[in-house]
C-alpha cells in the first residue's frame, strides 16, 4: 500500500505541474497574441507614415511646414523618444494676427522665418491650425526655452506688423502628459 500511495501521491503532483504548465501555455499565448496586435497597430502607423510622405497630407501647402497631423506624429514620437532616452525638449505654439488682406503672404512669411529659428530637420516646425504654428526643439530644456523665445519673437518681429503670442512648455520639467500639454498651450495663445 505504501508503494502505491506513493505513486498516486506523485501522479497527484504530476497531474498539477500539467495543469500549471497548461495555464503558463495559455497565458504565454496570450501574451503573444497582445504582442501581434501591438506589432500589426505599429506597422499600421508605419504604413501611414510613408504612405503619406512626400505628399501634401505631410506638408501645408501654404506655409511650407508640416501639416498639423504630421506635426503631431513627430511630436508624438519624439515625446517616446526623449521619454525612453530621458532628453529634453521644448514645445512652443505661435498664435499671429495678421490682416485679412495680407493674410497669405504672412503666413508664407511666418511658416519661412519660423523654420530659420530652429535646427531642421532636427526640430521641426508645424502649422498647427490655421493662425497657430507648433514647434519642437529637441536638446532643449526650461533653462534654454527663453533663448528660443526671444529668438522666435525677433524674427517675427522682423517680418513687420504682426500681432503674435508665443507659449511654450518644457518635458520634463513642465509636463508629462503630451495631450494635456498641447491643450494647455492651444489655452495659452488663444
């Protein structure tokens, strides 16, 4: 009896590490499921992105900088890069004024002298609505930001008269949260 004891004993164990091993299968397969749809929503992004470049959907026709979608990818990933790298950079919205008259050749104006104030393609420059520009610097933290300010600010100014605002936030120090920075920004120009 004892022998055999023994024995039901261990097919007991045994018949629990299958079970284990059944439920560590399941999950491990679950895992590699999430994993495919991680990976397929990612080429699906990666797809968009070139499906896209080189074409007008990248670049506003008008200004010359990147469209507000393109824009807001590049700040996306560059948000997840310098999240995973731990860099700095700094975002900065300009809102303008400018008469109805001569509307387009500012804006032209605008989008050209807002690209001279930052290192392209490094940073990048986007016209986010139709009289607000977006930029990113990246390398560049709250010590720095008024320096690009100021930067931005004289070349505007040397456009002639322009009515503008210029807000700008810093990661990490002025936020986390890339939504929730871009709303307070869009609240800050307008």
């Amino acid at each position: 009896m004892d022998e055999r004891t023994e024995l039901l004993k261990r097919i007991e164990e045994l018949e629990e590490k299958l079970r284990q091993c059944q439920q560590r299968e399941q999950e491990l397969e679950a895992l590699i499921e999430e994993y495919n749809e991680v990976m397929k929503k990612q080429f699906q992004v990666f797809d968009d992105f070139f499906e896209k470049l080189g074409t007008t959907k990248m670049i506003d026709p008008l200004t010359r900088v990147y469209a507000k979608d393109h824009f807001l990818r590049l700040l996306s990933y560059q948000h997840q890069r310098a999240f995973e790298e731990n860099t700095p950079y700094t975002i900065f919205f300009v809102k303008t004024k400018v008469s109805e008259n001569e509307r387009e050749k500012a804006l032209m104006k605008i989008g050209k002298v807002l690209k001279e104030c930052v290192r392209v393609p490094l940073d990048s420059v986007g016209r986010y609505s139709d009289d607000t520009f977006a930029l990113f610097v990246i390398g560049v933290g709250k010590e720095t930001a008024p320096n690009i300010e100021e930067r931005i600010k004289n070349h505007i100014e040397s456009i002639g008269d322009i009515e503008y605002s210029i807000a700008y936030k810093s990661y990490p120090e002025d936020f986390m949260d890339l939504e929730k920075a871009i709303l307070d920004l869009e609240k800050a120009v307008a």
